[in-house]
C-alpha cells in the first residue's frame, strides 16, 4: 500500500483477523480497509488527491471514526479531530481556526455544527453520506488512490489549553509513523493484544497510543463509546484484554467503584485485572497512593511515561524493569532528550531544568503560526518542552510546567507538583491544583484549591499545617480553598489559568 503508515501495512496482512469492537459492531482489517477505501473514494469525487486539504471530523470513537479519517488520509487529506463533548462555541473557535474544506460530521450532532460551519463558509457532511457499510477488500483498488509523501500533514490535533489558548498541532505521516514505531518496540505490542479504548479520540493519547498502535500491531482494539466504570471493570473481568490506558483521573474513578462494589464483584474484577500484561498511566501527574492502591487490588504496576501533544511520547518508564512513584522513565526508542539551564547549557545529571527532546516524532509546526512554531525550537533541532525536571538514577522525575507548576516565592524556586503530592496524602483530600498568584510580597504568593473526600470539606489550617510538617516553610501554601471540582480538560488535566483565577477573584 502506497501510504507509509506501518498499520496500513500490517493491517493488509491480516485482511480476515479481528481487528475492532465497536458500538456499530465487530470488524476484520479487511472490512476497515474497504470501508477506508470507500470513504477515500467519496472525498476525492473527481480530484486524483487532496494534497493535505483539511477536513475536520466530529465522531464518537468508533468504526466510523477510525474508517473516517483512515479514509482521509487515503485520500491525501489531513484529518482534524474535533472533542465530541466540547461546548458549541469551542468547536466554532476550533474550525474558524483550522479552516477546513469540510467538516464530517455523526448524523444526530450535524445540528451542533451547522451554525458555525455556514457563517464560516464550510460545507456540513453527514458520516451516513461518507462511511459505507463494511464490505470485502479490494487490494486492485489500491491503484485508485493517490501515493502519499511521508512529509505531509495528516492529523491536526489542538493542545489542551492548560496554559493558554489551544493550538493547532500538525502531524505529518513521518512522526506519527515514528511515534507508533518506538511504542511497537518499547511496550512489545503483538497480534496477540486487546486494547480497550475509554479516552476521547481528539487526543495523542487515544488515538496514537491506544488505536494506532493496536492496529499498528495487527492487534484488536475494543472502543466504548463513553467511559463508565463498572462497565470498564466488566470489560476487564470478561474481555480476555491485555491492555490498558487511561489518565488518573480515571484510575480513580475505577478504585472509587471498586471499593463501592460487593466482595464478590470485587475478585471477580480483581482476577480479570490480573490477567492483563500492562496498565499505562499518562497525561496528567499519577498521585502515589492511586499508583499503590492500583497495585495492591491487581498486582500491577502502573508505567508511567511522558509525552505532548507536540512530540508524541518521549519518556516512558521499562516495560520490564523498576518503576519508581513519580518518575517518567527514559528515552524511547528515536528520541533524544537532554536537560538545560536558563542560560540555554546542559546542566549536570541530577540539577533541574528544561527538558528538551528531538527525533523524527515531533510535530512539523503549529497551524499558521509561523513565529511560535520557530520559537519553540531551540539551535539543533531541540524542542523546548517547557516542563521542568531533573534526572535520577530512577530516570526523569517531572517537576512541572515552567510557566505554571514552577513558582517562585520569596526569592525560592518551588514545585506545586511536589506540594501536590503532600496534599494529596491527607486523608480528608482526593484531588488538588497549586498554583502561584502574583503577589508584589512573595512573587508567587502560593495558593491550594482542594477537594475534600466523601464530600467532606477539610480545614484549610490543618491543611496549611500538615504541608509544614513535611516541607519547607515557603513551600507551604498561603491560602487553601476547598472547591467541589477542579476546572479541568476531558483529559482529567486541570486548567490550572482557571484555578488561578478562583484566587485572583477573591
């Protein structure tokens, strides 16, 4: 096959072999590669190739998704996933910014999108027009469609927003192919794995590594429409899967379900759990004590790694091997990671700083915005991930986000991340977000919003008191605020801008 994506290529040797479970039904690589091709057909109508026209897609995750913007990138195009559960009005910021040819779009949300499309001048297509009912494949059709250079762009995937307005995220054929590759080889993905999908697919995290490396693999992937954790535990008791991937957040959920669910339930779950090769935890810091508890009820490990949006996964804790709480690992197989200082040096092993990486997984650029995407890139080809750490012998530990996580308070230089993690070891708290607040005292005047266990409220003095007993006394917060929830992402990320503002607004 002319794309040089590796899971068309593996996808064309196992035509007859199960490849997804899905909420429209069960499907064979060969069902995937047809209905790809009809989509394909249908986009190009009467052009030979799209040559990297954008087309947005507004989809559950499904076999229509993924035949969707498989059939895109057949067709030459670049495919730009939009968040299903988004408001209306991010969804008109994101196609006035992607400025696609057409948005595609699941026939009972097209009322959502309408409005926005046709005051952008941007035709409205329903997926029942698009997506054919999966049929035999077809290898000789292969001839029909256009041969796809690897340097051009095939997904647009926007930044979560944690730290400013979104930004469009260009992939090309070249890194997303890199990034599937070095998580085949790190993780030892085979035909013989089960994925199970419960993340939104407008994100690196569900679509590259769950979707695009279970089919990468020639392996099966199942695909809930909606995340539900009883349902979750029964997929896990029932399904024969192997593997897992999820953020924190929803680790959580799954223990909070656990410990509500009678003794017989539970071991029913807990040996389904067993049975799976690997849990992986990324996209927002994993709480230590979800981590132990994760591995005291199934006998797994979490493996935590690290990755953007921008880069896909660059770090990742050993498939085999010790995982220490709060380290991300080292270097995938292809990227190139190194630590420098303020004044742009690599600092010694051991010393904070900017994490940088390079290699062939990186983004080609932020969509039209020429001047940040230069930016973003230091002398060599290096990535300025803005996160800072440190290397250990256990491999990188992430301090934070320079711009938001670190702070710096009365001439000290602190981690919210580590005085997050103390906060979360009280008992009366199940989540929290630092912050620091610009202060003409301090710098950061550094501030907690926590949300208490079982609906209990704690004492922001006890709090205060507790994070003194085992930091340093900069390091503890000066106002606590206890919140119901956390303004977060549909990744579980929390906002923290919008935290901020909870302090700033009195």
């Amino acid at each position: 096959m002319s794309s040089p994506l590796p899971l068309f290529e593996r996808a064309r040797t196992r035509v007859n072999e199960e490849a997804l479970r899905a909420p429209e039904g069960t499907y064979c690589y060969g069902n995937l590669l047809a209905s790809a091709a009809g989509v394909a057909t249908a986009l190009l109508a009467d052009r030979a190739d799209l040559e990297e026209a954008r087309v947005a897609v507004l989809v559950p995750p499904g076999f229509t998704w993924l035949t969707t913007v498989l059939g895109i990138w057949r067709a030459g195009g670049m495919a730009v996933p939009l968040p299903v559960a988004a408001p209306d009005i991010e969804l008109a910021r994101a196609l006035e910014d992607a400025d696609p040819e057409a948005i595609w779009v699941d026939s009972e949300m097209i009322d959502r999108i309408v409005p926005a499309a046709a005051a952008l001048g941007i035709a409205v297509h329903s997926t029942s027009e698009l997506v054919p009912l999966a049929t035999a494949y077809d290898p000789g059709a292969e001839g029909l469609f256009p041969i796809v250079p690897q340097e051009r762009g095939a997904l647009m995937l926007y930044t979560s927003g944690t730290t400013g307005r979104p930004k469009g995220v260009v992939h090309t054929h070249a890194s997303l192919s890199a990034q599937v590759g070095a998580l085949l080889e790190a993780w030892r993905w085979s035909a013989e794995d089960h994925a199970l999908l419960v993340l939104p697919l407008h994100h690196v995290h569900g679509i590259v590594n769950v979707v695009l490396c279970a089919i990468g693999a020639g392996a099966r992937c199942s695909i809930l429409p909606r995340f539900d954790a009883a349902e979750v535990w029964e997929r896990l008791a029932t399904d024969r899967l192997t593997v897992f991937m999820a953020v924190p957040t929803i680790y959580t959920k799954l223990l909070n379900e656990y410990e509500c669910a009678e003794e017989a339930r539970r071991e029913r779950w807990r040996r389904g759990a067993e049975g799976l090769r690997l849990f992986v935890s990324g996209s927002a810091a994993l709480p230590v004590r979800v981590l132990e508890s994760w591995e005291k009820i199934t006998g797994h490990r979490l493996l935590e790694r690290y990755g953007m949006t921008e880069i896909g996964m660059a770090l990742s804790n050993p498939l085999l091997g010790t995982r220490v709480p709060g380290h991300v690992g080292t270097a995938l197989p292809g990227m190139e990671v190194r630590v420098v200082g303020e004044d742009g040096a690599t600092v010694p092993h051991g010393v904070p700083g900017e994490l940088q990486v390079r290699g062939p997984a990186l983004f080609r650029e932020y969509w039209r915005k020429p001047d940040e995407t230069a930016a973003t890139f230091a002398s060599g080809g290096w990535f300025r991930t803005g996160d800072e750490v440190a290397e250990t012998p256990s491999g990188f530990r992430v301090l934070g986000r320079r711009s938001v996580d670190i702070l710096k308070t009365g001439g000290e230089k602190v981690s919210a991340l580590e005085i997050e993690e103390v906060l979360r070891g009280h008992p009366d708290v199940s989540d929290c977000a630092v912050v620091g607040v610009p202060d003409p005292v301090w710098g950061d005047r550094v501030c907690a919003a926590v949300v208490g266990t079982r609906g209990q409220a704690p004492d922001p003095g006890s709090l205060r008191t507790w994070v003194g007993e085992r930091l340093s006394p900069w390091k503890v917060p000066r106002e606590v605020l206890v919140v119901e929830a956390l303004p977060a992402n549909v990744l579980g990320k929390v906002v923290k801008p919008e935290v901020r503002r909870l302090f700033e607004g009195g």
